[in-house]
C-alpha cells in the first residue's frame, strides 16, 4: 500500500460546505410548497366566492375555508400539475398541467357524510374537455341527497313529497313597481341589503317592466326584506318574476349528442319536479320518458363504454339500455339566489366523486363597492356557514 493511500484512509471526512442563503430559501420554499399542498389536497382549502348565486348566504367577496376532513380527501386523478394551481398558471391563461397521466381516484374516509342543506364545494360536472379533478369549482346548497325525491312548488322544496327544511336566507327575484323612483328608493333598497353586481355602485337602477309598462326595480332578497317593501306606501306591487328557461333532463346531453325525452317535463325554476336522485346499489328500469335523466350518468359519470342516443333510448353498443345499476351517490345542488344561480336545475346531478369538501366558515369579507376605510365586512369575519 502506497503512503498516499495510507494518508487517504487515515485522514478526517472534510467538514461539510456550509448552506448558502440562496440554497437555504430554495430548501425552504420547496418544504412550503410541499407542505400546503399536502395540506390543500387533505384538510382545508381556501376560497373566494366570485358571484352572486350565494347571496345572502354568500356573498360576493367572501373568503371560506372548506374542509375536505367532512366527506374525505380523494386522491388526484392529474399528478401531472404545477403545485397549488388549478387549471392554468397564475396570471396566465397557460395551462398548469398534462393530462398525459390519468390515475383511477380513491377517496379516504370522512368523518361525515352529504347532509341536506350542506353547502358544498364540488367540480362542476358538465365540462368534458378536463380532467374531473380540474374542472371549475362551484359552491351551491346540496338541496337532495342520494335516494330523495325533490320537487319544487312555487319555489318551495319538497323531499319525499314532504315540505323541505329552509336553511340559509334564499332569495326569489322580484318586479317592485313603483310610482316614482328616486335616490330615496334605491338607498333604502341598499339599507336592506338588496345588491346588483351589474351596475357601477352595486345598487339596483330603474327600469321599465316590457309586459306592463310599469317603471319599477328589479330585485333578488330573502322573504323577510320583500315583506318590508311590500308595506310601503311607495310600493306598488312586488310581483315574482323568473326567467322562463330550458332545463334538465329536458336538455341533456354527452359528446354532443343530445337527449330528448318523450315526454318533455317543460319544468321551470320554482316548479321543478318530480326528480329522483339516484342512489349507489339503485336498479333503474329505462323507458322512453325516465331515459334521458341518466343519461349523463350511464354516458359520462360512470365511464361505460359504446353508450349513445338512439330513438328516445339509452343504447350501448347499439342495442336498447333497458335496466342499469348505479355505480355511486348522487346530490342535488341549488343556490340560495334562486333565480340567479345555474345548478343542477340546469345540468343534472353531481356525483360523488365530484365532491370536493364542506364550507365551513367564512375568513374575511371584502366589499367590491365599499371605499376602502369600509371595505371590511367586520360582521362577516369568522362567521359560520349555514
């Protein structure tokens, strides 16, 4: 053996390089990023709510925490993505991820299950062109749960045949004719929380009533506020008024290919129903008049493949669907804007795997309107969500 190998073997490990400042943000950034989207996939997320489809029960410039703890966290079905993006990359319309890898999804146990008037975070089931776990967030009302039957009679709901628990401060839209508006009017319907995110100062702005020629305002409040205007002298009338609309399963459709029923429902926004909500385990027997209700769900939510629409009828490999087993838990969604709000009334159930976790409270509350020495809701700050 050499002397140099000798020295070699004998000598002291050089003493490590200490960490840089640059390495030591870098390791520390990383740990970051990691452990909130650990957290963000496990526990709790947060959000913003953008529009108006909440209001009064949400209002525009809240910022929840949703706990993904109630009905389990569910495992990601891109892993392909830019960590704690959604969809596209911040101030950028690039997208965040490649979907050139599609895991099967499991989601753990929770500690509850979907209760009835829970308001819930979820993937909006329609958009197609993404992945289910990318797809667009939206919060509404779970207003039936899976096995319910639900009806709405002039805006009021009914499980089971029975009236519906009422939770929140649901909203209906109103005509408020008036004799003379003026500044008077629209502060007071400002006092009273009446919103409209269309105009400049969010305060509702008079019109003329095309069917009657009447001038008035149009608005969207809970029962209790349209009881006030009801009793004042200035108040003419104060007449429900709602969109008349296509919805589903009236239109329902999968890869372009759309439903028609035989019997067309011709359901409205506040005369909906009878609809089943379908259950995991449930066998459906398919005829020309329930068909296009699970269309959605046979084509599209449950994966089957060779599924179509042919001659009023489910078809899956170009023979008639007569009798199909339900795969998974389906709910209900509604907002409490109920004349202003594009739920299932509009396009159909949301499944389970869909579900992303439970509002549970909001965190702070910006007013998009408000200057900036008001522009903290102080009231709203912490406040529970029910």
């Amino acid at each position: 053996m050499s002397l140099f190998s000798a020295r070699r073997k004998g000598s002291k490990p050089a003493p490590a390089k200490p960490k840089t400042k640059s390495r030591e943000w870098t390791d520390s950034l990383i740990f970051a990023i990691v452990a909130v989207t650990l957290l963000r996939w496990s526990a709790v997320e947060a959000y913003v709510i953008p529009s108006e489809s909440m209001e009064q029960s949400l209002m525009v410039g809240d910022y929840l925490f949703v706990s993904k703890l109630h009905y389990g966290p569910i495992t990601p079905q891109t892993p392909l993505q830019v960590p704690l993006t959604h969809q596209t990359i911040w101030g950028t319309g690039l997208k965040s991820y490649s979907d050139l890898i599609q895991l099967p999804t499991y989601r753990f146990p929770g500690f509850s299950s979907v209760k009835r008037n829970d308001i819930v975070v979820f993937h909006v089931p329609h958009e197609q062109q993404l992945p289910a776990d990318l797809r667009t967030h939206l919060i509404k009302r779970c207003i039936a749960v899976a096995g319910d039957t639900l009806e709405l009679r002039s805006g009021r709901v009914f499980l089971n045949g029975q009236p519906g628990p009422v939770a929140g401060q649901p909203q209906t839209t109103y005509f408020m004719a008036v004799d003379a508006p003026n500044d008077d009017i629209r502060r007071t319907l400002h006092e009273h929380g009446v919103v409209d995110y269309a105009e400049p100062d969010g305060i509702p702005r008079a019109v003329g009533d095309p069917a009657t020629g009447q001038v008035g305002f149009v608005i969207s409040c809970p029962a209790k506020v349209a009881d006030y205007f009801r009793q004042q002298p200035y108040v003419k009338a104060l007449t429900v008024t709602a969109p008349g609309v296509e919805l589903f399963p009236d239109v329902a459709d999968f890869h372009g290919s759309a439903a028609t029923s035989a019997a067309p429902n011709h359901w409205q926004l506040d005369s909906y129903g009878p609809l089943p909500v379908p259950k995991k385990g449930q066998t459906i027997t398919l005829t020309p008049d329930n068909a296009a209700i699970y269309y959605k769900i046979i084509g599209q939510y449950e994966h089957n493949q060779g599924i179509s629409w042919q001659n009023g009828m489910i078809q899956q490999n170009g023979q008639p669907l007569t009798h199909y087993t339900i795969k998974q838990n389906y709910y209900f969604m509604m907002g409490d804007n109920r004349h202003n709000s594009e739920d299932s009334r509009f396009w159909g159930f949301v499944p389970e795997d869909h579900l992303v976790g439970k509002a549970v409270f909001v965190w702070l509350s910006l007013d998009p309107y408000a200057d900036f020495l008001h522009k903290v809701r102080w009231s709203r700050l912490f406040h529970p969500i029910s």
